[in-house]
C-alpha cells in the first residue's frame, strides 16, 4: 500500500494503464480506509472520482466528490467535476447549485480561485442555455467577462447568447468592458453572422485558430507517400454532425454514392453520443467508422494516421465540438475544408477549400488561405430525404387560415437588425400577410412582437414554428408562400430543404462565403431571378411576388418542374466533381505541389478590420477601405508584401446593402 499522497497518485497512474480504471479505483478505496486522518483525504476522494468517471462509474465518482466536500468544502475543483457529473446524469438544476455554491464561496480573489470562479461560471452559462434560460446563461457570462475580459471562451459564448436572443446592437461594451475588446475575442461563427466582411473574417479566423489550437508536440511525416495514386484512395471524413443534423441530412447520399472501387471511404465522429437513423445510415455507407470522441487529439490522430488515410475532409470547421486540433498534427498527408463551415479555416495545416463559383466566384480567392477548389455546387443534397406523408394544416402550426405566409426558418441567431427591419416593411406593405418564425425562448419571441408592435405591425402577425421532427418539418413548407433569408449569414441547408420541398426563396448576395451560400443555392436550382442585390430590392422584390396574384404560385411550380434536373439536387454530379477533386489533390501533393496556406500579414489586417467593423453591425464593408487602412498603416509599421488587398481591391465594389 503506498505510504503517501504522492505515492498513491503514481501508483494509481500505472495500475489504471495496466489493469484499467476500476482496478486503480479500488487502490484508492483501499488506501483512503486505511489513512482516515491523512491531510490529503480530499486530493484521494477527487482523484478516485476521476478515475471512477473515466471508467464509466459515475455514480461512484459523485459519491467520492461529494466525500471530497465534506472533508474539505474548500477544495474547489469538486465543486467543478460534481456539477459535471450531475449534468451527465440529467441533473441540470443540481449542477447549476453546486457551481454557484463555488461562485459564492469565492469572494476573496487570486490567480486559483478566479481561474476556478470563471470556470464555474462558464459552466452555468452552458448548462442554463442548454435548458432554455438564455437572459440566465447571459448575465452568469457577463459575471466571467467583468472578471476577465480577456476570456475568448465566455466572451464569445456571451456574443453568441446575445445573438441567439436579438439583443442588438449585440456587442455593447460596459464600465471597464469596451465593445472592441469584445469584439477582439467574437468567433468564427458570430463574425460571419454580424459583418459581410471577408477580410476580417478571414483574419479573425487565423487569430481564433492561434488562440485556440496549441501547437502540437509533434507532426507525422508524409514525404514517403508521395507515389502513384493508390487504387483506392482514402477519404476521411472528420465531423460531430454525422447524426440528424443538418450536415448529416445533407451528406448521407454523397457517401453513399462514392466509387467504391477508386476510393475507400472511412467517418471520424466525434459528437454526441446518440444513435438516430441517419447515424446508422451514414455508419452503414462508409468503408470505417471510428468514433474518436473519447480519445485525446494525439490518440485521434494516431488512429488515422494509423489507417492510412490520404485525404482527411474537416467537415465541422469552427463549429461546436470540432477536433481542429487533430487537423494540426497532419495525421493525412492532405487537409480539405468543406461543407461544415462557411469560410476559410486560416490555418497553417488546411490545403484545401472545396467550394464554387458562386460561393468563391473567380477574384475572392485572396479571401482564403486555402486553394480554392470548385464544385458545380459545393452543398451535398439528399435526394432521399424523409418527407411526413400528409402536409400540418395552418392551425395547427399556429398560422391563420388566410393570409400570405413569409417564412424564415433559419435560427434566430441569424437575424440582424437591417434584415428585420426589411421584414416589417414588406409586412406593412402587404395586408394580411404574416411572418413564420422558427420557434426561440418566450422572452425571445416576445422582443421581436415588441419590436413589431413598435414599428406599427400587430405582434400576432408574427408567428413561431415549434421545433419538429425533420420528416415533419419538411412537410410544412407547404405552408409557406416565401421564403425571406437572412443577411449576412444566409440559409444554407434550410435553403436546400425548403426549395426542395418547392418553397421559392428570397435572398440577399453579399461578399462573404456565409453570404453568398444561399445565393448560390438559388441560382443553381434555375431561380437567379430571387437574387438580389439590395435591401431595397430585396423589399421590392417580396412585396411584388406576395402582390401580384399567381406570381408565388408560379414560382412554386418552377421549382418543382426543374428540381429533377438542377445542378442543386444533382448528387451524383457532386460526387464524381468531389472524386475528380480528390485525385487532382493527390497528384499536386505527389509532385511536390501541395499548396502552403498564405498566412502574411493577418494580424495586421484583423487590427485594421476591428476598427472598421466596430458599431456597423450587419453591414458589408468595402475592401477599398482597407486598403487605404493598410497603405495608412504601412507608413508607420511597414508590412512584408501581400497581393491579397491588391487584389480585392481592385475588383469592382460591391454594391453595398442599404440600411
């Protein structure tokens, strides 16, 4: 038995990678019986709950946290893993006390207990908008940020709630908090969904990924492989959305339809632990499924470096539950970025950005690290989606009998103030007519009907569509007339699924990836004319199809006539573009081709952006601007030379989005 705390620990360490959780569980039992009045019986208990809870116990691992408390209620970090190991077992409420039991044990701050304050108050934000109390979740955010607002994790969860809740202008700073410095810290996502700017976007992204992905104590070498294509290729796919979810929906024809006999397909999921049928479906369509989330990235990535796979496809990007950092140690000799996220990854180790020439027409590669690689249309569609047979009736998803229907499913984190200001203008102008709203919180949907109310438009126009099953939510888009997108974060897979079910859809172009998807969606389905180029357009074009008798009508009917034969829903066309692909990446890589992402001078460019997007919330900010900004800029700290500016801005401006 060991003598000491220490010798336990490291005891513990190598009986647990010898003989397995349970029997370093039991070491620890044994030796907290034996040593009632050791000063570290608090430590043992702690440990023994880790151990517990990596070999699946986790009621032994409550038990043994809770022991930890009550010899020492001064041991923080078993207030931390208690409330986890709560949450795990459904005890949201439970957990949410224990964390704020630590908050308020922590008056008194140093380097430790702030660390451990912030921690806990991070953890209540998530656990508090997991079960819908998002104003909740935002003001425990605000507590962590008043603390450090340096911290890039609650920061950005705090603009994502703000987001969520149409709360704008959504970054507002606060005594001791400026809005720069918050913005400084927003993600990927969040900026995509506030500012039409590719340039900041793109330098933001490549700051996100510094901040987040620490450098990795070691990479595989690939140089050995670089030969003739192997006859069989091998495709990884890399995603925690493989599942009835959005990109699971869209994805799972595509890996069906791969050749077989040229590529041998292999899914990496790293998400939620639940099975669904589009789970078993893509799992039963690919040649290797590895769940990787329970490994740590080193593991991750030595399983599929392990397999031998040639090309290895992010498709989460920076979205929630995203293994980028496996993607840093190279485990493939090739890294692609497609599908998950809208825009570059800005990192040193993606390749590859597969898109087309509507989301990267010709002239906006400058907007990517990546080589940019096209599709004929970079979305996958499944053409065998599950459909409920027999379409709702109005009542019943809380509409009114007559009346034209705007819709717009997208979630509400999507909706900018210019965007809703344009909805209540098109409702003004057509009588009777409503807008379908994809259900948020209470107090959510109260803002926008107070909102209305305010600009003259009776709050029950505005109508909420509750969450349903996707066979059942697909089926009610034949309750919609139109479909009106967001800006400048645009419907993606909504898009697909709505024009599929033959809703015709309004949209807004802009410069960024995020605001250029869905209209290039709608362009591919045979319907450029619903592009358009300007708010006021865009108000223009609404009012007159919902005014003009039939117009809707016919819109739905084209839709339907060319759905068999457009390049949106054209799945098979996608794959063998998407095969083509792979082959041409692996030949650049064989010759010594590969491309080495372009990384100068982004963090300038970020410092540029931060001044020009802060307080234009929604807008599109021309590249002129930062090429004055930079020659300014470069006056006083000269810059190594970068083509990226030069080129965006001599493009001819973009037509700017009115307010």
């Amino acid at each position: 038995m060991p003598s000491t705390i220490a010798a336990l620990f490291r005891d513990a360490d190598i009986i647990e990678k010898a003989e397995g959780a349970a029997a370093a569980a039991e070491l620890y039992k044994r030796w907290i019986a034996l040593n009632p009045d050791d000063p570290h019986l608090a430590p043992a208990h702690f440990n023994m709950a880790v151990v517990a809870q990596r070999g699946g116990d986790s009621f032994a691992a409550i038990n043994a946290l809770r022991d930890a408390l009550r010899i020492d209620p001064d041991f923080h970090p078993s207030y931390i893993n208690l409330g986890r190991a709560l949450e795990d077992q459904g005890q949201a409420g439970a957990a949410v006390s224990q964390w704020l039991a630590l908050v308020n044990r922590l008056p008194a701050l140093n380097g430790t207990t702030l660390r451990h304050k912030l921690m806990a108050l991070h953890q209540i934000g998530r656990v508090l908008e997991s079960n819908h109390a998002d104003a909740a979740a935002e003001d425990a955010l605000r507590q962590a940020i008043d603390l450090s607002p340096e911290s890039a994790q609650a920061v950005q969860h705090w603009i994502a709630l703000r987001q969520k809740q149409c709360k704008w202008p959504v970054v507002q700073g606060w005594d001791g908090v400026e809005a720069r410095r918050l913005l400084a810290n927003i993600s990927p996502l969040s900026a995509a969904v506030m500012f039409d700017d590719p340039v900041f976007q793109l330098a933001r992204n490549a700051s996100y990924a510094r901040q987040s992905i620490a450098r990795p104590p070691a990479l595989f070498d690939h140089a050995a492989r670089r030969c003739e294509r192997p006859a069989r290729l091998k495709i990884g796919y890399v995603s925690s959305d493989l599942r009835e979810h959005a990109v699971g929906f869209g994805l799972a024809e595509a890996l069906e339809l791969h050749d077989r006999s040229r590529f041998e397909i292999h899914a990496y999921y790293c998400g939620i632990a639940r099975e669904d049928a589009t789970r078993a479906r893509i799992h039963a369509a690919v040649d290797g499924w590895t769940d990787i989330t329970g490994l740590t990235d080193d593991a991750a990535a030595a399983r599929i470096a392990a397999d031998g796979i040639d090309i290895l496809i992010d498709v989460n990007g920076y979205t929630r539950d995203a293994r980028t950092a496996v993607f840093a140690r190279r485990p493939a000799p090739i890294a692609a970025n497609w599908f998950g996220f809208p825009g570059s990854m800005a990192t040193p180790y993606h390749h590859y950005l597969i898109a087309d020439g509507h989301v990267v027409p010709e002239g906006h590669e400058c907007f990517f690290t990546e080589r940019v690689l096209r599709l004929p249309c970079y979305q996958p569609n499944d053409r065998k989606r599950t459909v409920a047979p027999e379409p709702p009736q109005r009542a019943a998803e809380g509409l009114p009998e007559q009346g034209f229907v705007f819709c717009c499913l997208n979630g509400t984190q999507k909706i900018t103030p210019q965007v809703f200001g344009a909805w209540l203008k098109i409702l003004a102008a057509v009588e009777g007519s409503v807008l379908w709203l994809l259900d948020s919180s209470s107090e959510t949907n109260a803002r926008l009907r107070a909102m209305a109310a305010a600009a003259g438009i009776a709050p029950e126009r505005l109508c909420f569509a509750p969450k349903r099953p996707n066979p059942q939510h697909l089926a009610r888009y034949a309750l919609a007339d139109l479909f009106l997108d967001t800006f400048p974060y645009g419907a993606h897979t909504t898009a697909s699924d709505a024009m599929w079910m033959g809703t015709p859809v309004l949209t807004l172009e802009g410069r960024g990836f995020a605001a250029r998807v869905c209209a290039g969606l709608v362009k591919s389905a045979g319907m450029p004319d619903l592009v358009c180029t300007s708010l006021e357009d865009y108000v223009s074009r609404a009012v007159a199809i919902a005014e003009v008798p039939g117009a809707a009508a016919e819109l739905r009917e084209r839709l339907k006539a060319g759905r068999g034969n457009s390049i949106l829903f054209d799945t098979a066309l996608l794959v063998n573009s998407l095969e083509a692909l792979y082959d041409r990446m692996w030949e650049e890589f064989r010759s010594g081709a590969l491309p080495v992402p372009g990384l100068t001078n982004l963090t300038a460019y970020e410092q540029i952006g931060l001044a020009l997007v802060e307080g234009h919330e929604g807008d599109s900010i021309p590249p002129q601007l930062y090429a004055e900004e930079l020659a300014r800029w470069s006056l006083h700290e000269p810059l190594p030379p970068d083509g990226r500016l030069l080129t965006a801005a001599a493009a001819p401006p973009p037509r700017r989005a009115a307010a």
